[in-house]
C-alpha cells in the first residue's frame, strides 16, 4: 500500500515542481537599488583592499612563477 501512495504523490510532486512558475509578485524599489550599488562598490574596495594587504605575496608569487622557468631554461 505504501508503494502505492508513493507511486501517486510523486508524480503529482514532481510535475508541481517542474510546472510553469507564476508570475513573481516583486518589484525593485529605489532602496534596493542603492543597496545593489553599495553592494558593487563595498566589494571593489574590499577587493583592492585584499590586493594591497597581500602584494607582496602575490608580487613573490609571480615572480617566482616566472624565474623558476627562466632558470630552467638556462641550466639545460
């Protein structure tokens, strides 16, 4: 009986899920545009805040990324 009910609902579920959606009752006010553009900008400036934190790693990092195979390259 349970393979039943099972056998039933789970179509019943799966097409709900997969149906067409309805239209979203949402709207963007000036607020949430302002907040998307304070989003943007804290996220540059925390960005170039993380690269200036960090430049001499990153610098570090591609230079000897780059004189590892220029060295090898003179050794052969």
């Amino acid at each position: 009986m349970l393979k039943d009910v099972a056998h039933t609902i789970a179509p019943q579920v799966g097409s709900e899920l997969a149906g067409p959606m309805r239209g979203a009752m949402a709207y963007l006010d000036p607020g949430s545009g302002s907040y998307l553009l304070q989003l943007l900008i804290a996220g540059a400036l925390g960005g170039l805040f993380a690269v200036r934190a960090y430049w001499s790693r990153i610098k570090g990092f591609f230079s000897g990324l780059f004189s590892r195979g220029i060295d090898d390259e003179e050794g052969d």
